[in-house]
C-alpha cells in the first residue's frame, strides 16, 4: 500500500511539474520578449497590411515591440511551416490568408495541419471576392455574363491557381454549366489584366478591384459573400443572382504554433480585437473593402473548420492541384 502510495504521489508530482511552465508562461505573457508576427506573404500584401495595423496596435496596448517578419512563399505554407515549430509561449504568431484552409488540399504537401499544428487566435478581416468586367464586355449583371459565356469564348484574370478567388469562379463555372477559361496572374496583376483587356473578366479580392471600379476601368458583375459589402452597397450579391450556398471570402487570420496556453490565446485574441475596432485602424481596413467581425477563438476555430471542409471541397470538384 505504502508503495502505492508513493508511486501515486510521483506522478502528481509529475503532472504539477509539467503544469508549471505553462501557467509561468501564461503569467508573465507579453513581459519577456517581443511579439513576432510571421506573415505568409510579401510586403505591400493584403495579409501584410492587415498584419502591420494590427501589430502597431497590439505593441502600444500591451506595452511590448511587436516585429512583422514576412515569410512569403508557397501560398503561405514557409511560414506556417516555420512558425508550428516555434515555441508555443505566445511569442510567435502567423499571420495568413486563407490559403491556409485551402493550400492543405491543394499542394501534395503543405508541411502543416490546419486543425493539429496550430491554435486559431483571432480572424482579422474578411472581403468577398468580386467578379468584374472590362467595360468593353456586354454584360451588366451575371445572367447575361453567363448567357455571353455560352456564345463566345472567355477568359477569366484570377490571382492564382488554388485561390479563392480562381475557386469561386470555378464554383461559378460548375453551378452555371459554362466554359470560361482560366488565366491565373500574381494577386497584384490579376486586376491589372482585365484593365488592360487582357481578359474580359476578372475576380479577385475587393481591395484591389475598388479603385478601378470607381475609376470606371471595371464594371463590377456580383460578390462572392452571403451579404452585400458595404465599400460598393450597389453590386449584389451571386446568390441575389440565382447562385445558391456562395459565401466565398478572403479572409486574414492570426495563429499560434498548438499547445499554446489559453490563457494567452485569450489575451491575444482580446488585444487583436480591440485593435481591430481602433477608429484608425477599422477605418482603414474598411476603405480597402475589409470587413471587420471580433470574436472569441472558439468561435474562429468553428469557422476555420467550416473553411477547411468547404474547400477542400471546391479543390476536389475543380481539379486544382500545385505540386
């Protein structure tokens, strides 16, 4: 019994030991070191821009530098591949898009887990994706760019193979039983293609779709969200339009590496929200066709896995695959 005794008494031991440095940890989060946001992509990136108003933030509110590090490459996947390595002490953050629910299915290997290697912390901002044409384009609205589809050949400017931004109209494609042919570009340049008449369509992420609308070089054909988004009210909607189930965003996020303490994913996510709804900074993000939703981790997780299931779905039905 005494033996019992003894061994029961060492594994709690055990256990308390094992307890410590996390609950330390927790307690003196964000006192020891700077915060080191990690961002998937490249400077001057929507993701980048997200990232750096909210770190400017987060460093005043909790009193620590915070240091964007841009990672880019492989839609995203260096940088989670770096960061799911780190120590999970709230030190080291991912910033990305959401490449991350999608690259999983479409690359052979992504080098990550989306639900396993890492904890979601916050969802930053969201744009719907938005199909526009050069004015040239007879179509005002997207009953007749799909009859259009129908009588001639068409191309479509997307930001790259795999995006949401190809899998939307993709989407479209299927549900529509049209052929349009896809010319994928770098984000920056898919705008720039219909522009220039390149191809006659585009869809890409709101931001760098509104000033050429409002400049006149596009005409805007339907969002990809549920609900009309307020940087251009008048557009509507694919489901408006007699698509059903599309709520097809571009969304930022913020992670961290899995096995990070509650506790500070709680204080991270309550410091990046209220960062968020900063005047200067929902302003800002609001002008570039974001739209800005706080909420807690749990909440995010529940999205992120709606995401993740959502499209590895639009990868299967379209084929996509980067290798």
């Amino acid at each position: 019994m005494e033996t019992i005794r003894r061994c029961a008494f060492v594994a709690l031991a055990a256990l308390a030991c094992a307890a410590v440095p996390a609950l330390t940890a927790a307690q003196e989060w964000p006192r020891q070191k700077p915060v080191n946001v990690v961002v998937g992509f490249g400077p001057a990136s929507s993701t980048d821009i997200v990232a750096r108003l909210v770190a400017a933030k987060l460093g005043e509110s909790i009193g620590q530098s915070v240091v964007v590090d841009n990672k880019p490459g492989a839609g995203g996947n260096i940088a989670a591949q770096q960061v799911k390595r780190a120590p999970a002490d709230g030190y080291t953050l991912f910033a990305t898009s959401v490449a991350y629910a999608v690259n999983p299915s479409l690359y052979a290997n992504a080098g990550y887990d989306p639900i396993k290697d890492f904890v979601p912390v916050a969802l930053g901002a969201s744009t719907p994706n938005i199909i526009t044409v050069h004015p040239s384009v007879p179509a005002n609205n997207l009953a007749e760019l799909v009859e259009l589809a129908r009588k001639q050949p068409l191309a479509y400017a997307s930001s790259g193979i795999g995006t949401t931004t190809h899998l939307s109209m993709e989407r479209l494609k299927t549900a529509a039983k049209i052929d349009i042919t896809h010319v994928p570009y770098q984000p920056a340049q898919a705008v720039g293609a219909a522009v220039a008449g390149q191809t006659q369509i585009s869809s890409t992420s709101m931001p760098p779709a509104v000033p050429q609308i409002k400049a006149g070089k596009l005409r805007p054909i339907a969002v990809t969200s549920a609900q009309r988004s307020p940087a251009l009210p008048d557009v509507p909607t694919m489901n408006e339009q007699g698509m059903k189930n599309f709520d097809d965003l571009t969304w930022i996020a913020f992670f961290a590496p899995a096995g990070t303490p509650p506790e500070v994913v709680t204080r991270l996510n309550a410091e990046i929200n209220k960062a968020l709804q900063s005047p200067e900074v929902k302003d800002k993000l609001v002008s570039l066709g974001f739209d800005v939703k706080p909420g807690t981790p749990a909440e995010f997780g529940a999205f992120v896995r709606e995401e993740v299931a959502k499209w590895a779905q639009a990868v299967k039905d379209s084929g996509a695959k980067v290798d």
